[in-house]
C-alpha cells in the first residue's frame, strides 16, 4: 500500500518558482507616553499647563488638527470622501488609483465614524461628598481620518488618523506591492499577479529583496509621510518626546507557489481540499505552528480547533485557527497556491507587539506556511491522473503538423478499442490489422467485412500516437503498452461498472426497487430547490 505523501513533497514536481513575502501589515502608530490616564495627566500638566485634569482643554488641538486637514485636502486639491455603512474603501481607493498620473502622492481623504479607544473626564466624589474630575479610558464613536496615499517604494497605503486625543493612527501596507516596486527599480523583470508575482526573470533576486522588508523601511515610510500629511503633535511635542512609534496589530506571511499549469493548481487544491479535512485538530495544527496543545484545565489552549473551507464565488480556500492567528490556503488566480499565515496577536507566540520583533514574528509565520505543507498528506498526485487522462482524451498533433483527435471517452467506437486492447493484451506475439477487425466489428454490432482497412488503420495509428501500442520493430503486428493495458482495463470497468450503472438508476423512471442513488439525487435536488425558494422569501 502506498502512504500518503507530503504535499511539499508533491509541490516540489509541478512548481515553477516560490516567494515568501510579508504581505499586508496593520499596525498600530501610538505615542506610548500617552496610552495611560497617568500619562494624559502629565501631558496636561506639564505640555497644556492645565491646572485640573480635564480632557475639555484638549477640545481646541482636535479643531486645530481637523481644520489642517481641511485646509491641506484645499491646498492640494485632493478629494475628501465620506464613507458610508458598507461601503468598501479597497474599492473607492483603486478608483482614484487607476486616475492617479503621479508617482507619488495623496490619492483621497475618507472621513469614517468608528468606535475606538479615547480618554474622557468624568465626575467622581470624595468621601466628603466634594466632586472632582477623573480621567478614564473608555470606547466611543469618533471620526477617523483616512489618507490614502501612493509611495514611490510601498505602492497604494493608508495612515488613519483618530480625530481625537491621544489621536492614536493606523498604518497600513502591503509588503508584495514594496518588492514589486524594488524589484522594479533593481531591474528584475517580472509579470504581476494581484499582490504577487506570475513571472519573474530572477526569483533568487527577487527572494532576496522580499527578504529584506523590516522595521527600518517600514519606520521611514511613517516618517516620511507624517513629515507631509497633517498631525495633531507639533514639533515642539516632538521634541519634548511625544513622539509617535509602531507596534504591530497584525502581520501576514505568505508563500505564492507559482505552478506548472492553470490546471494543476486547480485540481491539486481540490485533492488538498478532500484529503486535509482534519488539519484543524490539535494534534494537527500543534505541528503547524510548533505550539504544544493543552486541551483540558486551567492553562488549555484558547480558541476552537476546526478546519473552515470558505467559497467565495467558486474559489474555495481553507482556513485553520491557533488561538487569534490563522492560516488561509488557496487558488490563487488560477496560476498559484498560495499559503499565507495572519499574526493577530504577538503574544500568541511569545513576542512582542513593537516592530523591532518582525524579525521574530516573521520567522514563525514563515515556517507555519512550511509546515503546513509538511503536515498536509495528499493519497495521490492529481496532476498525474489529469496527465494520464489528457493523454488519451486530448488531440495529438504530431511532428509533421497533423492533428490525431482525442479518443473521447463516450465514443463507442473508443471503449470499444479499449475493450479489444484487453484481450490482446493476452497475445505473447502481439496483433495484426486482421486481427482487429475480427475483434472490434462484433462490439460496434458489424461483419468483419464491413470494416475498411483505411478505418482499421486510423484506430491502430490513434491508438499508438495515444501511447496505448507500440508497433513491434521490423513488423507490422503491434503489442499493448503497459500503459495501454492498465489505462484500458480501468476505463472498460469505469464504464461498464459505474457508468453505465449508475446512470441507469438514475434516469430509469420506473425502477423496479427504490435506487439508493436516485433516492439520494432527488433528496440533494430537492434541498436546492428549499433554498432557492428561500433566498427568493428573504429578497
């Protein structure tokens, strides 16, 4: 019996080049002495000159800070857009993208009302009964700036701004589109796949440009852009040490495996898909992420261990969980499989949030990609049985130009070849032109003599450019391949066994003992029909 191999180990014959590469980073831009009630007192105190700790003296920084904004979208001309309920940005941003004729620059300004983290003042008493201020943190809706914005070196990004104190960003980024444009300007030819690449002239190079994406090109993106765009902090904040900094909210690591052909990726991922339904479970996803798996008491391990397949439209992808982290696997495009590992919480892996630790972080998304592959068991290769089906069904065009016809499997003319190649399988001095005439005209229902040798000739040279025979040399008898034989003795079976079979049960309208299969038809078509008839309730 054969184990189930690897599916690194089946990758590694149909894929062409492989990058690993950050791919898109959310992080966290804070000014740290800020992020306590301790530390908006001083800022009080010590920057507002405030003599009562209250969050109302920080009123006129946030007009301040809108008003710049308003007066900076004027001054350059840039368009703000008021997001709505539902409404994607990804969407709105490559719209104003594709008008972009610059290299760099501000692409628009969307003003959106999220919830989020702000200090407020609240009245408190004292044993006596005397009120006095208190500040504390709490969650409200606010609005949030969003400047999207063009970098010669990161590609299409954004920096969201909160509207209030301790006015706390995000910065947003895609590491593939950093490496295209490095790639670029290093000379590296490559053809783009989305956020990936579907071609490159040097993948070694390009591997190593990916590679060298870290927390210094990162932090000079922030402040390259702080120093142009409109913020709350003024220098002289700055120079007294509010300062804004960078922690990591979350990271993705991928790995594009770029395959031989469209096909391959397709039904390769399928078989992944029906062989790795379990990668979910402990044991499993343990060895995914190196981590070791508590079930029961006090110190199990958080979170529900499952494995997810998620269509959208008609691309499946598979999904498995480790605590707040994930791993997504899926087809991408149509050209690549593509693997990626989401880092959403640092502490997960016992690593820090500041972006000093990428280095680290990336070293454990980096490998749980790998061992995914590792872990993942595939019982076949399915580029192999396509191949071998492709042979036979697919047209041959041969060295002089001239197209041979693919057998189709439904012709009764094919199976009934494949049937002969079965019993002359058994001839130890192989088959003639005659004696395959007097086999294949009783199964097409005709007298050997009906059948003309120009007929007979084309079904031997089919089936020899077809790989089924071979002529023996220095004759013109012909013997079944190895090939041939077991293609043959499968596709007859197929046919006669399960085809034919179960196609009767299925449309026979008045069987004489109930079909389990029919049964089962009728039953998964009348479910579809339930949901159609529901989805069309609900509209």
């Amino acid at each position: 019996m054969t184990l189930p191999r690897s599916v690194a180990d089946v990758l590694a014959d149909h894929v062409l080049f492989e990058i690993e590469c950050i791919d898109r980073m959310y992080l966290n831009v804070y000014v740290p002495q800020l992020q306590r009630d301790l530390g908006v007192i001083g800022y009080l105190r010590e920057r507002l000159g405030c003599p009562v700790n209250s969050t109302a003296a920080l009123g006129p920084i946030t007009d301040t800070f809108v008003a710049t904004i308003h007066r900076f979208a004027c001054d350059q001309q840039i368009p703000i857009v008021h997001f709505t309920k539902g409404q994607r940005k990804d969407d709105i941003m490559h719209q104003h993208l594709t008008a972009f004729t610059g290299t760099e620059g501000v692409l628009f300004i969307g003003r959106a009302q999220e919830k989020n983290k702000v200090f407020r003042t609240e009245k408190r008493r004292d044993a006596a009964g005397v009120s006095y201020p208190w500040i504390i943190k709490t969650t409200s809706v606010i609005n949030q700036w969003y400047f999207h914005c063009l970098d010669a070196d990161f590609g299409p990004f954004f920096l969201k701004f909160s509207s209030y104190f301790p006015y706390n960003a995000k910065l947003c980024i895609n590491g593939n589109h950093w490496a295209q444009r490095q790639a670029a300007m290093a000379g590296i030819g490559f053809t783009e796949l989305d956020n990936g690449f579907a071609a490159v002239d040097n993948p070694a190079a390009l591997q190593q440009i990916c590679s060298s994406l870290g927390a210094e090109q990162i932090d000079a993106l922030l402040r390259k852009w702080l120093a142009r765009l409109p913020h709350p902090f003024s220098p002289a904040d700055r120079a007294a040490g509010y300062r804004y900094e960078l922690s990591i909210l979350q990271a993705e690591f991928s790995l594009t495996q770029m395959l031989d052909k469209p096909i391959t990726g397709r039904i390769f991922f399928e078989q992944v898909l029906r062989d790795n339904l379990d990668i979910g479970r402990p044991d499993q996803i343990g060895l995914v992420f190196d981590r070791r798996i508590i079930r029961k008491g006090p110190r199990a391990t958080p979170g529900r261990f499952r494995t997810r397949v998620i269509t959208d439209g008609v691309t499946p992808s598979l999904h498995v969980d480790y605590k707040k982290s994930s791993i997504k696997q899926y087809h991408k495009l149509g050209r690549a499989l593509r693997t990626e590992t989401t880092i959403n919480e640092t502490r997960d892996f016992g690593i820090g949030k500041r972006l000093t630790n990428l280095p680290a972080l990336a070293q454990i998304g980096f490998s749980a990609n790998r061992r995914l592959l590792a872990v993942q068991r595939l019982s076949h290769d399915p580029a192999d049985g396509a191949a071998a089906l492709a042979q036979i069904s697919d047209p041959v065009i041969t060295t002089t130009g001239t197209r041979i016809p693919g057998m189709r499997l439904t012709d009764p003319r094919v199976l009934a070849l494949l049937a002969v190649l079965c019993v002359f399988h058994l001839l130890p001095h192989g088959f003639a032109n005659a004696d395959l005439r007097r086999h294949l005209a009783p199964l097409l229902g005709l007298a050997p003599e009906h059948m003309t040798s120009s007929q007979l000739t084309y079904d031997l040279r089919r089936l020899r450019l077809h790989g089924l025979i071979e002529r023996i040399p220095g004759s013109f008898r012909y013997r079944v391949t190895a090939t041939g034989m077991t293609t043959a003795m499968f596709l007859t079976h197929l046919n006669q066994r399960v085809l034919r079979v179960g196609l009767a049960a299925l449309t026979d309208p008045d069987p004489p003992t109930p079909s389990p299969l029919r049964t089962t038809a009728r039953a998964y078509q009348a479910a579809v029909h339930d949901l159609i008839t529901q989805a069309g309730h609900a509209a």
